[in-house]
C-alpha cells in the first residue's frame, strides 16, 4: 500500500504528452490545447484608424478659429479615405480609415459649423485620437504559443485575425464501465458512478467514447474489455475491492493489464488502482462506492488530463477558511473530508461514511488531512477545495 503522494507520482511518471493532434473549427476550439506556434498573417489595426466621432484634418494646418471645408466622409467598414488640402476636412466616424500623412482628429464637441457652412476649431485636442497601424498587433507577432489554452478572448482575437481553423491536441478517448449485479437488478440500486465519471471526464477536458454497466461476471468483462479499440484510458467504478464479487480487480492479470498500484493509504477511496495495457493505454479503477467513486475521480484524473496534455488545463483552486470547532489529530490514512461553509469558517460534517450521498451533496468542498497531521485549532485557517471553484474557466 502507497501513499496518496506516492500514488500521484506514479501517474505522472508514467503518463507521456500525447503528440495526437487535429484541425477544428476555431468556433469549437474554446477550452481546447493550441497545438502549434500561430503568427499573425495582418496588421491589427490594418491601417490607422478614428478613435473618435469628429473631423481629420491635417495636423500641419491645424491652428484655432480656423474654419476648413468639409470635402468628404470616411466611415468604419471603408478600406481607405481620400487625402484632402490643408483647408479641407473629412467628417470621420470611430473605427475610420484615415488618408496618408501626419492627420489628427478633432472631436465633435471640439468644433462647430459657422454660418457658411464651414467648420470652425473652438479647441485643439491634446491628442491625435488616431489608433495607428498594427499598434495591436505586428504582422508576423506570435499569438497563440503551442500548448496553452484557448480562452473565448483567444477565440475572438483569432476570428478576427481571419483564422478559420486551428491545430489543437486531440482529446483523450475516454471509456466507462461500471460492474455490479445489483446495478442491473430493477428497484435495488439505481447506478450514478458513471454519471460522475462521465461528467468529470468532460469537464475536466476528456472525450467519453462509451458507457457500459457489467455484471459481476469475469468472463462478460474480459470479453468487453479485449474488444475495446478506440480508448486512451479505461476508467472502472467498483469490484476493486477483495470480496468474492470485486471481479475487475481479479481479471486485471487476463486482460494485459500491469498494475502500477492498487491500494492507497487514503479515506475514501482507499482501493483505487491504476495500471497501464502493453499498447500506452491506461486504466483507472474507481471504488464503487458514490463517495469513493467521487473523490477519487477527483484526486486523479486530474493528474492524468494535466500530464496527457502537458499543462495544467485543470487547476485545483483553494479556498482558505477557519475551522468552526477543534479537530483531532489525523491519523495513518490521507483523509479527504466533506465540510460545510459558514461565511468565513467551515465546519467537518459528524458522518464521513463513503456510501452517504446525501452528506456529499450538501457539502461545499473538502479538506485534505495528510497522515498524522497535527490537530486543527478552533479558528485557525486551512486551506479547502471548494467545489464551486474547481477548475478555471477559460473566458
């Protein structure tokens, strides 16, 4: 049996970047791994533009009282704008081309029109209000570097730098079984690991390519199992214990499995297993109880989805609250244990029994408690995994 430590590293040495890539369209691309070096292909602005509703005059010619005659318009969505005399003016709207030259805009509370019909300067701006070209972007400026995370401001900035598809890392092709004679019988259990399982594996950045419930038949598994093709991780809920129906666990030997662990000193979750086929697939097996199930789904994956993609797409975010009450020194085993929070504080709840779905759904987080941690003073901060704040969104 090995420590959660333990257990976390081995996954992480054993995991290798995938170099498994795709071309989607970049409306699909939100939350997805960039996998190559993007340069801009344009000049962003493309030109110099208005920043202001107003005139543009030239800046040469600029003087106060002076009146200037307005010989054209230039508008956002023109490619160009005609160049005018010292006299003239053009009437400009925000997002405008301007003409060649040294130009600067008057805005339009700045002027007024005099009884000719000309524009008269009441006063000179104390700048040019002109966004000059590529002052936003340089042709040829990296804008996407290979192995981050397209947020929905990336997304933007690439539709408007005419980027229609984009090369990210294909996803990891995930597939679920849950075992269990009683997941199968009407009326007795109704299965949720797989719920969990299915729902993680997406948040978390993963493909689900299949569900499957078994039951505790050996044979019926092994024959699923061998006919598997398109997976990069196979991920069981239950039958890893030692009983005489935990049958994953006693068919991992027939099915070219090596096991890398299969006992943790952690609470829940304490039978989680990990090991990997001849091919660079994996396995991830999960106790079959819904607490267990939960938490270790939570405690692992995590490692693989950050370690297959070679950045951390998932960021485990913490919280630090006060505990409400005194809690006892920890003992052997890493504990993982559902709180509630009270503003500022947080309190444990009394039943921490792996099988009490009703106490993880009205928790707010947990608290990690590491072997023979030292008791936890009333008051004292700790640092808490908010379920509500698990993971960055990309925006």
């Amino acid at each position: 049996m090995i420590t959660f430590d333990e257990a976390c590293n081995h996954i992480k040495n054993n995991i290798r970047t995938s170099k498994k890539n795709q071309i989607i369209e970049i409306e699909q691309s939100c939350e997805r791994i960039i996998s190559k070096d993007y340069r801009s292909n344009y000049y962003m602005p493309f030109t110099n533009l208005s920043a202001m509703d107003g005139i543009v005059v030239n800046k040469k010619s600029l003087l106060k009282n002076k009146q200037y005659e307005v010989v054209g318009e230039s508008k956002s969505g023109d490619k160009s704008a005609p160049d005018f005399k010292d006299n003239e003016c053009l009437l400009i709207f925000t997002g405008a081309p301007l003409p060649k030259g040294s130009k600067i805009i008057i805005p339009k509370e700045n002027y007024e029109y005099s009884q000719n019909k000309k524009i008269k300067i009441n006063k000179i701006p104390d700048q040019d209000y002109v966004r000059m070209k590529g002052s936003d972007i340089k042709k040829n400026d990296l804008i996407f570097k290979s192995g981050s995370v397209m947020s929905l401001r990336k997304l933007v900035l690439a539709k408007s730098l005419r980027i229609d598809k984009i090369k990210v890392i294909q996803k990891p092709r995930i597939f679920i079984v849950s075992t269990g004679d009683e997941l199968l019988k009407k009326n007795l259990i109704v299965p949720t690991n797989h719920l969990v399982v299915k729902f993680l594996s997406k948040k978390f950045g993963g493909e689900v390519v299949g569900v499957d419930i078994i039951k505790d038949n050996p044979k019926k598994l092994i024959n699923k199992i061998n006919k598997l093709k398109n997976f990069d991780i196979l991920i069981t809920t239950g039958g890893i214990s030692e009983g005489k129906y935990d049958i994953v666990k006693n068919s991992l030997d027939k099915i070219n499995i090596k096991v890398i662990f299969d006992k943790v000193l952690i609470k829940p979750g304490k039978p989680t297993t990990f090991g990997k086929f001849d091919n660079k697939k994996f396995f991830l097996g999960l106790p079959g109880n819904p607490v267990s199930c939960f938490m270790s789904m939570l405690n692992f994956f995590p490692i693989y989805i950050n370690k297959f993609y070679g950045t951390d797409i998932v960021k485990i975010n913490h919280q630090m609250l006060r505990s409400k009450n005194f809690l006892n020194k920890n003992g052997r085993l890493t504990t993982f244990q559902r709180v509630k929070r009270i503003g500022d504080k947080f309190e444990i709840f009394h039943t921490q029994d792996s099988s009490m779905q009703n106490i993880l759904s009205k928790s707010d987080g947990i608290i990690m408690r590491n072997s023979f941690d030292d008791p936890i003073k009333k008051n004292e901060q700790v640092k808490i995994l908010e379920f509500n704040n698990i993971t960055e969104n990309y925006i």
